[in-house]
C-alpha cells in the first residue's frame, strides 16, 4: 500500500435558512445561528458518510478547518507546520 496526503480546501456560500434546517432535521435540538463550528461538523459529517472503502481508500485521519471572510472578503491565510509522521514513497 502507499500513503498519500489530499489537501482540500472548500469555499461555501452559507445558505442560512437551509442551514438551520438541516441541522434541525439532523438533531432534533432546535435552530441556531450559523457557526464556524457548524459549518464543520456539517462539512465533517458529509466527509464520514462517503463510501471511500469502494474507492480503495482507507482514511487514516482527517482535519477540518474553517475560516471567515474578514471584511475585505478575504480569507485570513493559516500556515501550519509540516507533519513530520507523513512519509512520501
């Protein structure tokens, strides 16, 4: 087997009304304010659901972040360090 690394970086439009209602529909909790925490856990439970065991992929980690558009409707840009445990063959 070999390893690989895919970097994915996703920009969505947040559809507010939509958005609280699928996540009343999945939890049953009640309507909240759309959330960078949402917004992941969302993103996240989409991520868990594919079938990557068809693909002949069997995922050994994942990160999700998020990030908000500053006033300029920019995205503040985030650096993080290599992952040393990550060997290329």
């Amino acid at each position: 087997m070999i390893r690989q690394r895919v970097l994915i970086d996703i920009e969505f439009v947040v559809d507010e009304t939509q958005f609280k209602l699928a996540q009343l529909l999945d939890n049953m909790v009640g309507i909240s304010d759309v959330t960078e925490t949402g917004v992941r856990e969302a993103v996240t439970a989409g991520i868990i659901h594919v079938d990557w065991a068809a693909q002949g992929l069997a995922p050994q980690r994942s990160t999700i972040t998020t990030r908000t558009s500053t006033s300029s409707g920019k995205f503040v840009e985030i650096l993080l360090p290599a992952d040393t445990s990550v060997i290329a063959s």
